[in-house]
C-alpha cells in the first residue's frame, strides 16, 4: 500500500500538472535547433539516391567554389582518420559517410560545411557522385537465396544472413503439435514503420580547441551512453565529453542509435574549431533513421479442442536493412521477442528468429517498444484469434481458459522470463463488461443477418519492461543500471538528477513525485534535471518503458538514503534514539509525544548549519539501481469497429482500453501516455508502412505517404484500469509509456478480421487500409 500524501505534497498517485508544460505551452522549450553558438555554422549530408550502387567518384570541385563553403567531408576523408566506419549497438558496423559502395537509398555520402543553411542546400547539390548501379535485393526472403548478391563484401561471412536465434524447447514442442487434435496457424508481416517524431534528430557539436572540450547538443535518448560511445570511437578522453540532451520532442526509439550525422558534425566542428549544427528534414528521418519492426513472423498454436492451448512454435524472419543497427540488449539479437507467449499458459514452446541483410535502410530500433515486444504482443494476439476461429470458439472465451491464473505468479513462462506479477482476467472481465461485451456480440448478429460489418477486437496483452537486470541486460557491455542523485539544500527545496531522459513523457513532474511520496517535500519544491553528461548520474537512458522501473526506482532508494540521514540527524536534534522516532511524510515525530516533531525542511537546514557527531554535513544521496527483475504491464484493449461495404473504410466506434501498470505516480500522465500510444497504434494499424519498390525506392519518406493520425481520424479514447503492483519495485510500479503501442495493433487488427470472419478471413496484414479492406470484400462478392 502506498501512503497518500496531501495534495500540496503531491507524491504519488496525485494528478498533478505536468511542471515542464509551463514552458512548452508559451513556445519557450529549448531544443536543439533552438541551440545558437556564437561562430556556429552548418552542416548537411549529401544522400545516395540508388539502394546499390558502386561509387566511382565523388567530385566536390564545384561545391567548394560556393562562397561560404568551408568543408566537404567524404567518406575517403573519414578513412585516413579511421572514422569512416562506427560501431552499431548490435555489435555490427556502419558506415558513417559511404566509401566504395551504397547500400540504401539515402544512406550518407558526403557532409557539406557552410557558413549558412542555404549555402550548405546549394553546395550539397554540386557535390557530383558517380555512381555505378548493383543489382538490389529488397526482399528478406530472396536475400537467403543462394544466387543472391552479397550485399555486405566487406565482411568475412559472404551471406546475407546476419543471426540465427532460438529459444525453448523445440524437441518437446513438436511432439505437443504431433499429438494436438487442433491447430491454428498465422502468418504476420509487422510492416517497417516509423516513429517519426515532431522533432527530427540533429545535434550541434562545440569542440573548444583551448580546453580540449567536446561539447554536443544531440537529440538522445541515452546521453552517458552516446558519451562513451564517442570516447571509444573518437579516442577523445570520455572527462572531456560533454553530452547535453536538451528539450526533446518525442524520441520513440528513433534517438537511441548514433546516426552518422552526429559523427560528421563532430569531426567537422574538431576540423574548424566552430561549433557545427546539423539537422535532419522530415524526409531524411524517414528514409534514413532507425526503422522498427520488419518482421514476417509466423505463429502456430497447438490445443485441445476445448480450447486449452499445449505449445506455441514461432518462426520470424527479420529484415534489419543495410546494417544491423538494432539497438537491443547485448545477449538478444531480437529483443525480447521472446515474450511470445503472451498472457497465457502455454506448457511448451519454441520460437526462432533469422535476421538478414536487404538494401534497406538499417535500424530495428524499439518504436515505443521493449525491444521487439510489440511485435511479439501482436502475433500472439493475432494467433489466439485464429485458434478461435478455428474452434469456432468466442476469443474472449479462448482467453479466459488459457491465461495464466493469478495464483501462478510469479510465474516461468517456457521461453525463460519470470512474469513478476498479473491478474489477467481481471482486466478482461473489467474490459468485457464496460464496453458491454455480451450486448456488442447480440449487435454484431443482428448487423450480420442484415448484412452489415460490424466487428469485436480483443487484446489481452502482457508487456515486459525495465531493461535491465545487470546479470542480463547490457548494451555494448554497459550494464542496464539507472541512477538518480538527489540534493536536498539548506531550505529544504530539492534537485533531483537522474541518468534517464525524458522525451515528453513527464519526468520532471514524476520524479519529483517519488521524491515528494518518500521524503514529503512538495513536488512543487523539487527540480528534475536529466540529460547533461556533466551534471547527472551515469544511466542508459529513456526507452522501452525503463523509466518508471529502473530510475524511478532509484529515485525513491535514493530519497531513502536521504530519509535515514535525516533521522539520525532529526534524533540528535529531538535528544532521542532513532528507535523513538516515527515518520510520515514530511516529518519525523518522537513515539507517544507528536507535537515533539522536526520537519524534513527543518532537518535540511540543520544538516548545513550544526553539525551531528558521526555524519557529514549535506543531505545529499545518490543511488544507481540493479532491478533484481523486470516488470510485465499488462491490459485488456476492446476494439469496435463498423465497416462501410462501399469504400472499404474502418469506423473505430469505440476503443476501450484496461491498463494495469501497478501503482501509479500520476494518473493523468499515465492516461496521456495511453491516448499518445494508442494514436500511434491506430496509425500503425490503419495508415502507415516505409514500403520500396523492387528498386530499393523507398515509397513513403514523407508525410504525403507516411500518414500521422490527426485529430479527424482519432477516435475516443476510453480508459480504465486495475492495479497489481509489482513485487520487486520499490513503489510497486511499472512501466506504461510503451503499452498503448504494443497491445493496441492487435485489438484494431482483429476487430477488422473478426467482422470479416464470417466470409472466411482468417487474416489481413497492417496496414488496413480503404483499398486492402475494399479488395477483400471484392474477392469475398459482398461490396455494396
Ligand atoms: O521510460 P519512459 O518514461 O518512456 O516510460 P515509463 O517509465 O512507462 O513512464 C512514462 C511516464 O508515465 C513517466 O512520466 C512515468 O513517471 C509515468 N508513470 C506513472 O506515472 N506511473 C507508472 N506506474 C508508470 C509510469
């Protein structure tokens, strides 16, 4: 149980106001193109506009005639420093500007210096390549052909083929198909789809040739991690590295990996001496920054024929683009994928995963995601809807027999995690009733013998989130720890610095709120600062929902730390034992005698202006958290949709959606997260791919094509909740911000097929557009 503080307190639980909105909302944010230094110039990368070419030239004559034009950096240039290659976070390599050869349309040729942004547009476009074109490979089934051309020469293994990865047990989940009367099959593409956020990633990069100092605004999401990054890579001593990660509007993965403009700004500000802004248009974030998902995934379930599920068995081929620059923990080449099973009790099960090289942009970035996890809650949720089809059986029902009980957890699925906690009919029951299941299912039959479609989507997804355990999770060896170091001043007021880095998600609010929940110092009264190299604790940053269950709780560790100093120092100062003492928010009190009390402010200036025998003066803490576990959010979503037989369209008429994340620090957040997520998921589902052409072309770089939903399309979000807090978290509470995304497609996607399933469709890939639904309803004969 968590105490509730009062509401001028404001810890957890409170729906307080979001203290940044005070500045976004009056246009006062600082992002990095707000970022101007004195002597600043530009930079811009010129891009391959073939998927596979040769590169027989690059001739920058004629750029550099261009007055203002002070540098034309070329992957050859790169070479002679080492540079023209980088690490991946996969532990593969990139190249940072091209030589010999392109391998996607877009990728990185050459970087133009100016003194301004109009001059580096111009000159980028006298730069002349001469290209020779290769043949291009853009399907991940064909690149495993033996005649396919190798795309990556320059590695020593001349296949395309980049991982193989299994897990669970492959001997006895066979036999369990052998002997099941009933088996459902699905075969899923996750279309390559984007997070486009508002801002695209850009950095300026200061180095200061009198101090030796590298100074880089960037837009990340992991600042300490990219700080090591560039030490390692640039050989510059990791002390003189100063990476700030200012305002940031929205990351969703996108700004984890490091992107060969940040490299060419550095090398081009340590060249000059100036500090050298680079930032990406709409269109390069699409074509080529980190993509996610590209998974053709194919699921079987093998049941009884009441319905109770025996073995699950899924084979993934992933596309990773030109590099393999997915960025997932070190030990799991794709992600945690292996959560495959989802919400229910499967007593077998094998999954396995081939990643391969296309002429595609690289990435495989965690898109509002715990490293493949929404891709994973997807199939999942897609295949229990065909095992219901096949048994002619109600999903929710098929649902209901299979969850794992609430009396299991925790709870060792067959594919290796330990679910810390969930109650998973709970949430559906909750779901089921408020939108009026029972009701929507007598609809949908009378709509159906009236020949109208109508259709009921459920997902009951679990998540798993909270990278990492340290005796697990690593990136590029860096364990997945997170940190929070907290001040206390004199009068009591509070800075609180974390490793972790908000990207609209809330942070300076809700931190500020576990500090107010463990230490009753107003929220209001505690500053969050995150995202400068120089000032915060080292963490990993801001994605996959590791927030909340990693410097979330060591926020509250470290105010713990801070609650036991101030008592030996409130003890010293109330002539009592500690052991006489109690506390609630904000004070410590002598037992049996309240109106003998110190405030926490109280013990704050004492702690600067007495001095207690045996304690340091300050009253300060820092923690830097090793969660013994992750933590599985859950939730039931319940989709409805009408389907207009003329034109193919999908009406959501109502989208309800049952969170549980444990305890929460402030409801309100919590529910803008969901209304973010499941927008993001209602685009996924309806309107977005980055598809190609056979040529490599990529087909939707800009927001012509790459459709966002606007306030038109949205529906009504309706939202509840349940609460099962997690075990292990020192508040009882998990992750969230990825949620909404990851259960959501599935609900969409088996509204649309479950208002078709009469007519025999079993399954329609994302995205479900007018046409897609219009030509399945032509084929079927039942257009109006
Ligand atoms: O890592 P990221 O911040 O994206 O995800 P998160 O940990 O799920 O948190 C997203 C936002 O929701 C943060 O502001 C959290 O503090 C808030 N949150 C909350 O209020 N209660 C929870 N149980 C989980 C998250």
């Amino acid at each position: 149980m968590i105490h509730k503080t009062a509401p001028e307190v404001g810890g957890m639980g409170h729906p307080i106001k979001r203290k940044e909105d005070l500045r976004f909302i009056q246009g006062k944010g600082n992002y990095v193109d707000d970022v101007r230094l004195p002597g600043m110039v530009y930079g811009q990368l010129v891009r391959s506009p073939y998927a596979h070419a040769r590169i027989k030239s690059i001739n920058t004559t004629e750029a550099k005639k261009l007055p203002g034009v002070l540098a034309i950096i070329t992957g050859e240039d790169l070479a002679k420093a080492n540079l023209a290659w980088m690490p991946t976070l996969s532990y593969d390599k990139q190249m940072v500007l091209a030589t010999g050869k392109v391998l996607f349309q877009s990728q990185e040729v050459a970087f133009v210096v100016a003194e301004d942004r109009y001059t580096t547009a111009d000159a980028a476009e006298l730069v002349e390549v001469e290209y020779e074109e290769l043949p291009v490979v853009v399907d991940p089934h064909k690149a495993l052909d033996p005649g396919a051309p190798i795309l990556r020469d320059d590695r020593e293994e001349k296949t395309n083929h980049i991982f193989h990865w299994e897990v669970g047990d492959k001997q006895a989940t066979e036999q369990a198909f052998q002997k099941a009367p009933v088996k459902a099959k699905v075969q899923a593409f996750f279309q390559r789809c984007h997070p486009a956020p508002l801002e695209t990633c850009g950095c300026v990069a200061d180095f200061n040739r009198a101090t030796g100092k590298l100074t880089v605004y960037m837009t990340s999401q992991a600042p300490h991690a990219h700080r090591t990054v560039f030490a390692l890579v640039g050989g510059i001593p990791e002390n003189n590295i100063r990476v700030v990660s200012p305002d940031i509007g929205g990351g969703f993965g996108n700004k984890v990996p490091v992107y060969p403009g940040y490299v060419c700004a550095i090398v081009a500000s340590l060249t000059l001496g100036v500090p050298v802004k680079w930032i990406e248009t709409r269109s390069e974030n699409l074509q080529s920054t980190g993509f996610a998902r590209d998974y053709h995934m194919t699921a079987e379930i093998a049941a009884d024929r009441d319905g109770k599920m025996k073995a699950l068995r899924v084979k993934t081929l992933a596309d990773h683009g030109a590099f393999n620059a997915a960025a997932q923990p070190t030990k799991f080449p794709a992600g945690l994928f292996s959560i495959c099973t989802g919400s229910y009790d499967f007593p077998k099960a094998f999954c396995e995963v081939d990643g391969v090289y296309t002429n595609k942009a690289p990435g495989g970035i965690a898109y509002r995601c715990s490293f493949r996890v929404t891709e994973a809650a997807y199939l999942i949720e897609r295949a229990v809807d065909v095992l219901a089809q096949e048994l002619k059986m109600d999903p929710a029902e098929v649902r209901r027999r299979n969850f794992i009980p609430a009396d299991k957890f925790p709870y060792k699925c067959p594919l290796g995690w330990t679910y810390d906690s969930g109650n998973y009919e709970a949430a559906m029951k909750l779901a089921l009733d408020k939108i009026g299941y029972e009701q929507l299912r007598k609809e949908q039959a009378e709509k159906r013998a009236k020949g109208e479609l109508m259709g009921i989507g459920i997902s009951s997804f679990t998540e798993i989130v909270g990278a990492g355990p340290a005796h697990t999770f690593d990136i590029l060896g860096i364990k997945m720890f997170d940190s929070c170091e907290i001040r206390v001043h004199p009068t009591g007021k509070a800075t609180a610095r974390m490793g972790t880095k908000s990207q609209g998600q809330g942070h300076e609010t809700t931190y500020a709120q576990i500090v107010a929940q463990e230490l009753g110092i107003p929220a209001a009264d505690i500053t969050v600062e995150e995202g400068d190299t120089d000032t915060a604790p080292y963490g990993l940053g801001t994605y996959a929902s590791r927030s909340t269950p990693t410097a979330g709780a060591a926020t509250a560790m470290a105010a713990r730390k801070i609650r036991d100093k101030a008592k030996k120092i409130a003890a010293r100062l109330l002539e009592c034992s500690e052991e006489d003492l109690e506390w609630e928010p904000g004070k410590f009190s002598v037992k049996g005698a309240p109106s003998k009390s110190k405030t926490i402010q109280e013990i704050a200036f004492a702690a600067y202006t007495t001095v207690t025998p045996g304690l340091e003066a300050g009253l300060e803490a820092v923690d830097y958290y090793d969660p013994p576990n992750l933590t599985f959010p859950f939730g039931t979503y319940v989709c409805v949709v009408d389907i207009d037989k003329g034109t193919g369209e999908v009406k959501v008429r109502r989208f309800l959606a049952v969170d549980d994340c444990g305890n929460i620090i402030n409801p309100m957040i919590v529910e803008g997260q969901i209304h973010g997520g499941l927008t993001e998921g209602l685009g996924i589902a309806f309107m977005q791919q980055i598809d190609y052409d056979e040529n490599g072309n990529v087909q939707g770089g800009s927001f012509m094509d790459y459709l966002l939903p606007t306030a038109v399309e949205t529906p009504h979000w309706e939202t509840d909740k349940t609460c099962t807090p997690s075990p292990h978290h020192p508040l009882g509470a998990k992750g969230v911000g990825e949620s909404p995304n990851v259960g959501s497609p599935a609900a969409f996607v088996n509204a649309v097929v479950d208002a078709l399933s009469h007519l025999g469709v079993r399954h329609i890939d994302m995205p479900i557009t007018p046409w897609k639904v219009w030509s399945v309803l032509k084929e079927k004969g039942v257009t109006s």
